[in-house]
C-alpha cells in the first residue's frame, strides 16, 4: 500500500486498508503473544498455565473521510457547531502536546 500524508492521514487506498482490518487475526496475535511471554518469561514453561490476552484499550477512530466537496457542504454547519459546543481547549491542548495553565484574575 503506498502512502501520501495529507494532513494526519496516511492512506491512499480506503479500500485496501478496510481489507487489512477486516482479515486482522485475533488468533495470531495471541499465537506470537504466547511465544513472546515464553521468551521473555521463561519461568511460565514450569506452571500449567498460559496467559490470557484481552484487549482492555482499542482506539476507533471517529474521523470523517469526505472526498467530495459538495458532500462536505451538507453537515458542515451541523458538524462545525457541534464541535464548538463539544471540543474544548483541555480536549486538544494534550493531544498538541500542550499544557494548560489556569490564570486567575484577582
């Protein structure tokens, strides 16, 4: 797959990359988990037990793909507002590796 960065995006086939997720094996993952808990914890060969791996934390991206224009034009009034009203500074100051300072007036 290649890649064209544009703004925080790095794909270039949406289709592919469904593709990629859609056949990701959960099964594999936990195989190669397994293998590196023997390496790394070899004292786990001497228990009858294994791990069990879980995915407490998964991130699901709520960005919006639009590429036309004229799409863009119908929820855009919607979407801007929504933000203002929902997306504060505290919200985005961390993810621009910012931090916030609380001034108070006297």
């Amino acid at each position: 797959m290649g890649i064209e960065i544009c703004q925080n995006s790095a794909i270039d086939d949406w289709d592919k990359a469904q593709r990629l997720a859609d056949q990701f094996n959960l099964r594999a993952l936990h195989k190669r988990l397994h293998q590196f808990a023997r390496r790394y914890y070899p004292a786990i060969r001497h228990f009858p037990v294994q791990y069990h791996w879980i995915i407490i934390q998964a991130e699901y991206a709520a960005d919006i793909i639009v590429f036309r224009q004229a799409c863009l034009q119908d929820i855009y009034g919607t979407l801007t507002r929504t933000a203002i009203h929902a997306v504060k500074a505290d919200n985005i100051a961390p993810f621009l590796g910012c931090k916030l300072i609380l001034l108070r007036m006297m």
